[in-house]
C-alpha cells in the first residue's frame, strides 16, 4: 500500500469521525432528555439483578487461558 494513500485514508476517516461527532453532540444537545419513572414491579427486578463486573470477568477469562496453555504445554512435553 502506498503511504501517501494510507495517510489520505486515515485522514478522511478522522473527518468522518468528527462529523459524526459533532453531529450526534448537536442531536443530543437539542433532544430533551425524556425519562419514564420505572414501574414498581419492575424496580424490585432491576434490584435483585447482579451486577457485571467486567474486571472480575476479564480476570476468570485470563486464568482460564493460562490454565489451557499450561495443559498444552505439559501434554506436548509427556
């Protein structure tokens, strides 16, 4: 790929990446917020439902590879 094309490339990509920006702030800016109050029996789910820790996911996803690539590593070596 020529350098020249990649930068012209990038450059417009960042254009279009401000005018959708600036577009979505423009759109937010003049919507109103409408927020409906939530209904009783849908508080006491939204309560009761456990959070997502994403820390905590990232975590068990990391060990759980390590653990496959140790177990790969020792069947290749036995």
């Amino acid at each position: 790929m020529n350098v020249d094309s990649l930068i012209k490339g990038v450059l417009r990509a960042n254009a279009n990446r401000e005018k959708r920006q600036s577009k979505q702030h423009t759109n937010t800016v003049s919507k109103p917020a409408s927020v409906e109050p939530v209904s009783s029996e849908h508080a006491s789910v939204l309560a009761v439902a456990p959070t997502f820790d994403l820390e905590l996911y990232r975590i068990e996803i990391i060990s759980k590879a390590i653990a496959h690539i140790m177990n790969n590593q020792q069947e290749g070596n036995e």
